[in-house]
C-alpha cells in the first residue's frame, strides 16, 4: 500500500546519505530505488487525491485545480504499472471516475482487488469507498445491475472484515447495507445480517438501530402491523435517522389505511422539516413532496376526484420525491 512505498523510499535516502557521508557512492546501489519509489510514492498519492477532488465535485459545486494530471494520465497509459497494484487501482479509479459510461475500468479494477487483496485494511477501505460511490452513481441514473455490485462489493467487505474499524461496524453503513439487500429482496440474508452484526454496532444506537431495521424488513415482507409496532419505539437523535422512520411510519399509515394517524403525521411531518436547522434544502424538498403527493394519493384512495394523472405528470416532471418507487407503485395501485 502506499505506506509501504513512503517506508521504501525513507529507508533508500538513509542508504543514500549514509553511503554520501562515506564518500562511497560507487558502490551506492540505493539511488535507483530512491528515486523508483519515490515517483511510485507520488504517483499513487496523487491520483488517489485527484480521485478524491473529482468525488468531492460530485457532491459540491466546488472547482479544483488539478496540476499535471493529463501529463500524469498520459505517461501511465504508454507505461505499464501492473507490477505495482497500489498505482494501478488508482490509476483505475481515476479512469473509473474520468470516463464514468466505460465500465472496462471498473472491471479491471475488479480484477486487480481480486488478485491483489494484501494493502492495509485502511487502504482497504479508501479504495471500497470510491467502488461504492461509483455503483451508487450508476443505481441513481438509473442502472439497476449495479445494486448486485454494490451488494457483492458489502458482502466482501463483511466478510474481510473491511468494514469494521475498531472492532464497530457504523450504524450508516449497516442501513445501508439492509437498505441495499431489501431492495434485491433478500429477505432472509437481512434478517441473518441483523441477527449477527447488531453486536457490531455502538452500544448507544445498537437497539434503535436493529428495531428501524427489523421494521425496514417487515415493511418490505408486507408485514406492516409488524413494523409499525417496532417503529413506534424507535427514538433517533440522527437527523438521516429521523427522516426515514418519518417516511417509513408515513408509508405504513397509507398501507393500512389508517387515515387519521396518517393525516396528523403530515401536518407534524411538515413541522419537523420546517424547524430542524439541521436538514439541508435538498432533503426538504424530497421529503416535503413525499408528504404533498401521499396526501393526494390517499384523499383519492378515500373517494376524492382529484387527478391521479395530474400526480403522474407532477412526479415525472420534478423526480425529487423521496420514496418516488413505492409512490409510483401505488399510483399503479390506484389506476
């Protein structure tokens, strides 16, 4: 990994100085090595960097100045690095990241994890965070066949053990991981992943954590009164937390038809997005059409004469409804 190259590299310059100090540079075989790793050194830290301000660019509207990148992507195209495999998953990466429709680079990045899986755990993990920001990128526009991706890539994660930093496996990454394996309808794999890496999870979010879950996957099954007692007991103080057993209850009340309790959520609903500072502008808006739409859908559901195709034509002009799948379905519920 690239502390091995710093290590190289730190370990050929007191070779070098120490042949320097006694005047025997002839026999000096060092330098060449020295300055081997320290170009590998260099080359593997900067692209993974530029990895990071192209991934950053995908987040904020923020512009990076990037020196000497084409130069550098340029010189590793007409030089062959697969005898070095930190270099060549960057340089992977980046490629990855820089011609994101070429999904040759994700393969062979692919390729070079599976025979070379010895860097660092911590390495580890940068490298898997930009594979799965990648996946995630083409589940969002709309790529479905990278969820199997993203769930192979978690399950490999677990099993190595990448995942879990100081012996605690976030409570983010295991929402996602059951987000993610629900959605593949993997319904008992979810239910044994709760099972066993709840122990992982801090001890101060561990029942919170595995009860929203739990109520993710009886939701999922359609056991609906199932989650609903589960959420009712769910408390989150983390706002990502909060948002989704709001949408999540929101769903069961329309499920069941339980019209009142759905109804007085909207309106507390609506409250909570207003007053949390902590919720960007993004997330206001997604979830505040999740709340106008499930209204009108359920006021139909009821008898109303509103236009159901006057909800379609809304939801397919502005996509930034959270939930928009489960909406579109019962849309096709209702027609």
């Amino acid at each position: 990994d690239l502390k091995f190259y710093k290590r190289q590299f730190g370990y050929d310059e007191l070779s070098y100085e120490f042949t320097s100090l006694k005047n025997n540079r002839a026999i000096d075989t060092s330098l060449q090595s020295l300055s081997d790793n320290l170009d590998i050194y260099y080359l593997s830290n900067k692209l993974k960097y530029c990895c990071e301000i192209l991934n950053r660019q995908n987040i904020v509207q923020v512009e990076f100045r990037i020196p000497f990148l084409d130069f550098i992507v340029e010189y590793l195209n007409k030089n062959s690095f697969e005898n070095v495999p930190i270099l060549s998953v960057y340089f992977h990466i980046l490629l990855m990241m820089k011609e994101n429709e070429n999904e040759k680079h994700y393969r062979k990045l692919k390729s070079i994890l599976y025979k070379y899986a010895d860097f660092s755990l911590n390495e580890l993990r940068d490298i898997y965070a930009f594979v799965q920001n990648y996946c995630i990128r083409k589940v969002n526009t709309g790529n479905v066949k990278y969820l199997d991706e993203l769930f192979e890539i978690y399950k490999l994660m677990l099993e190595k053990k990448i995942i879990i930093e100081n012996k605690e496996l976030a409570h983010s990454h295991f929402k996602n991981i059951v987000a993610i394996a629900l959605r593949l309808n993997e319904f008992e794999w979810t239910e044994n992943f709760i099972e066993h890496y709840s122990a992982f999870l801090n001890k101060e979010l561990r029942k919170n954590s595995v009860n929203y879950n739990l109520a993710r996957l009886y939701f999922a099954k359609k056991e609906f009164r199932k989650a609903l007692k589960l959420l009712t007991i769910v408390e989150f103080t983390d706002v990502y937390y909060h948002l989704d057993s709001k949408s999540l209850l929101l769903k069961i009340y329309y499920e069941i038809e339980e019209i009142e309790p759905l109804f007085s959520l909207f309106s507390t609903f609506r409250v909570y997005l207003r007053r949390s500072k902590l919720i960007s502008d993004y997330q206001r808006i997604i979830y505040s059409n999740l709340i106008t739409q499930t209204k009108r859908l359920a006021k139909i559901k009821s008898g109303s004469n509103y236009p159901l195709q006057k909800i379609k034509n809304t939801i397919a002009a502005d996509s930034q409804v959270a939930d928009i799948g489960w909406l579109k379905s019962k849309i096709e519920e209702l027609e």
